[in-house]
C-alpha cells in the first residue's frame, strides 16, 4: 500500500482499471481459498444463499471485464489450493473440479470483450514492431528492472517508450537472472511449495504483458507490477518474520513453549514502510504537474520520442512555446508524421519560413494529406509567395474536396490576389459545405462585392450576423456596404 512502484495505477487515471481488477484478482482468490478450507463441511448441503465459490467466480468474471491481466486468476487459484489444502493437483480437482471448471468458464467473457474490441493495434502477434523472441528478450531487462525497484524504488518512470530491436548476446545477463528465478521457482514446488506460490504469482500475473506476446506500444510499465510486488513483499517479510522467530527460538530457554512473539519484526517493517512512504509521497508530487512528469521520464529513461512530444504537449499549455518547439524536433527524428504539428506551431509562433521549411518536408513523405497542405498555403501566405500558397491550397482541395476550411483558405487566396470570380466559386462550397460558419459567410460576401453583386453580398454579412451576433466582423462589413450605397 505505500511503495512507490504502485503509484501509476491510482494517480494514472486511465490505469485504475488496474486497481479495478486486481480487487477482482483477491476477491476470488480469497473467496475460493476461504472456501476450500470449509469445502468438506459443506460437501453435500443444499445453500441457502450465494455461497462463496459462487462469488469467487463472480468477482472473477468481473475481473476479466476489467483487464486481460485476470486470465491468470484461475491458475492461481488451483495453485494456492494445491499448495495449502490438497497437496496435490489429484485432489484439488477431485474435490474441487466443477468450481476450476465454472472460473475457467470466465474466461469466455474476456474472449467476448476483446473479440469485439479488438486491440490489434496495440498488442498481439500480428504486426508487431518486434518479434515475439524479441519482445520476450525486452522483458527480461524490464523484470530484472522491476525487482530492482522493488528493493531500491529510485528513478521511476511513466513511459519506457517502444520495444527496441536486441539480440541474446545484448542481453544475456537479464536473460539468466530471470531464467534462474523460474527455474528456482520450479525447484521449490517440491521443497518449499509456499515459496513456490509466490513464485509463481510473480510470474504468472506478470505473464500476459512480460513474456512472448508483444505489445507494440511499450516495452514496460511499472503499472504492470501491481500484482506481482504483493508476492515479492509477501515472501520479504515472511523470511523476514521466519528469521526473527527462528532466531528468538533458538535464543529462548530449553523448557516451555516455542517463541512466537511478532514484535520484533517492527523493528524492520516499521522503518521500511515509513522510507517508502516518504518516496510515494516524492513520487506523487512528480505527477502534479505534466511538465514535471515528462521531464522524469527524459532524465531517467534514454530518451524517446514519445517523450519528447509529449512533454511539447505539456510545454505548449504551459505558455513556453521555444521549448516546446525544441521538444517536436527532437520527436520528430523518430516521429516523421509529427512534423506537421511542428509547422503548424511554428506557424503560429510567426516562423514562417522555418513552419515553410517543415511543412515542405512532411509533404514530401505525406503528399495526400490535405491538412498539411492547407498549413503550407498560410505559411507561404504569410511570406508574401502568394502563387506558391495558391498551389498548396488547390493541392488541399483537390484532396478534399468536400473540406469547407480547405475551400475557404483557397477562396480566400483567390480574394487576396483579385480573382473574384474564383473566390465566389469557392466561397460559395465553403457556405455549403459549412453553413453554420460565419467566416466562410463574410468571405463569400467579400467575394461578391468584388462582382459587384451588392445584394447578395448584404445577404451573405447578415447571414452571419444572425449566426454569430456578437465578435463578428461582418457588422463592419454591412455597415460599410450599406453607407456605400446610401443606405
């Protein structure tokens, strides 16, 4: 409860489904351990009411509507019953087979979800940015990192970027350490079973997002260890606790009971707990402010792109647009489609020549996106090279045709060089594909009034007017008209 690496998934809003389904994940191993030790007992009785396997596989099939992490919920549960109440799998199943049965049923519910919303773009085989032995190679340098944190929680980190391309021989070492672990986690199902469970919780729930299956997105996330740390403090301060009694017990005198006396314990909890509540405390403080967050993650991690753009973001809202502009550049290295956004800051900053410069460049890779070529039309606009923004502006409406703001960057280009004819044309698609947009109204009046259609141009400005009464230039606009004709 106060270790710094589980702060993700409470201050990580759209991470809670974490904490949701890992209460699912201790309901139901709770339930269904409880209810193993009263099974024999019960054996035979007609209830009443729920009973408590009935609401182990309840709160395991909410799980499952929760997060894919829940597929394990099941496994566990036959392994703690194997472990501290039937001695075998044999017998677990003999007494229990139907309940195994009826948790694995709620696996159909997770099938469900994810048939019907896919996340192919995010996770699975299937276009993946690395292979699955390459994501698995990832993920025992990112397991060896989450037991370091476990034990020394400095330098956390809210996104560790994409899976990087790696052979064994780069990662060999991690490789082995995570590879001794199972295999020693394998060992003591035969001596020490208890350990074995803990283990195996480590590895089981770290399973679906930190073994084969790739997730293109990220390569890890301390959010993934919510589980997974209960068994690592689970088993420190079980040996922990073991030692001192073992130690009282061998200290204590030959005659009466064994020592069984919890207290000095505390004296290594207590002042555990209360270091680690002190960094949850540091480390909640880092999330107070998104440029802060992004920050750490640029300081910690070898930075990513993602990171860089990301902190832009955070850095554009801050009002500290030279910074930000020299974030998007270093994304954009690795994030060729952001070099839009970076024109279009640039853009807005008054740059005109360098938002040019970019924006010339991200065409070349994009040349069908008509919102890039928009951008270039106001940039080159904005530099007086009115014929080179009138061609940027056709390209942006050649591509989208039925895009209101394209028309009105072209009519209004048209009107700018004193070609009213096409303005009006233009202007005029802008209203029809936009009539409830008063500037693309003022224009087309504008145009008209170059065609000395004079009425229809009134027409248009209060068109506007009853759309927008209030900020609206086309107060000024009619009015001016109107004192031109004598009105």
């Amino acid at each position: 409860m106060v270790h710094p690496l589980v702060t993700e998934p409470v201050d990580y809003v759209a991470q809670r489904t974490e904490l949701m389904m890992g209460a699912f994940f201790l309901a139901t191993l709770y339930l269904g351990g409880s209810a193993s030790a009263r099974h024999r007992s019960e054996h035979g009785t007609r209830p009443t009411r729920l009973t408590r396997p009935t609401l182990s596989v309840i709160c395991c099939a909410l799980g499952m509507a929760c997060k894919e992490t829940m597929v394990v919920a099941p496994i566990v549960v036959m392994l703690y019953d194997r472990t501290f109440t039937f001695g075998s799998f044999r017998d677990a199943f003999r007494e229990r087979g139907r309940y195994y049965g009826a948790l694995c049923a709620t696996w159909l519910v997770l099938v469900v979800l994810l048939w019907s919303s896919p996340r192919g773009d995010s996770a699975g085989f299937a276009g993946a940015s690395v292979s699955p032995w390459e994501y698995l190679l990832n993920q025992s340098v990112m397991i060896v990192r989450y037991l370091r944190l476990a034990f020394w929680p400095r330098g956390l980190v809210l996104d560790y970027g994409e899976p990087l391309h790696v052979t064994f021989a780069e990662v060999a070492p991690y490789f082995f350490v995570v590879a001794t672990l199972l295999v020693g986690t394998i060992v003591a199902l035969l001596r020490r079973p208890p350990i074995c469970f803990l283990g195996a919780w480590f590895f089981l729930t770290l399973a679906p997002t930190s073994s084969i299956m790739p997730i293109s997105t990220e390569v890890g996330a301390e959010r993934r260890m919510y589980l997974p740390l209960m068994a690592v403090v689970a088993l420190v301060i079980g040996g922990v606790g073991r030692a001192f009694t073992a130690r009282q017990n061998n200290l204590a005198p030959r005659k009466g009971a064994p020592y069984t006396s919890e207290k000095p314990i505390y004296l290594v909890v207590v002042p555990v707990a209360i270091a680690l509540s002190i960094a949850a405390y540091q480390r909640n403080a880092e999330y107070r402010s998104g440029v802060t967050l992004w920050q750490t993650v640029l300081e910690r991690r070898p930075p990513h792109a993602r990171a860089h753009r990301n902190l832009a973001a955070e850095l554009k809202l801050a009002h500290r647009p030279d910074e930000e502009i020299e974030h998007l550049r270093a994304a954009v290295k690795d994030l060729p489609e952001i070099r839009n956004v970076l024109g279009l800051e640039l853009l807005a900053l008054g740059r005109n020549a360098e938002a040019a410069d970019e924006l010339r460049i991200y065409l070349r890779d994009n040349p069908r996106d008509a919102d890039g070529w928009a951008n270039l039309g106001n940039a080159l606009s904005a530099l007086g090279r009115n014929d080179e923004a009138l061609h940027a502006f056709l390209q942006s409406v050649a591509i989208a045709p039925g895009n209101g703001l394209s028309q009105r960057n072209l009519a209004l280009q048209y009107l700018q060089q004193n070609d009213f004819a096409n303005a009006v044309v233009h202007a005029q698609e802008a209203v029809r594909l936009t009539p409830g947009d008063p500037g693309a109204h003022n224009l087309l009046g504008l145009a008209l009034i170059g065609e000395q259609k004079i009425d229809e141009a009134i027409a248009q400005f209060r068109a506007s007017l009853a759309l927008q009464p209030d900020n609206n230039d086309a107060a000024g606009y009619l009015e001016r008209t109107l004192k031109a004709i004598g009105q």
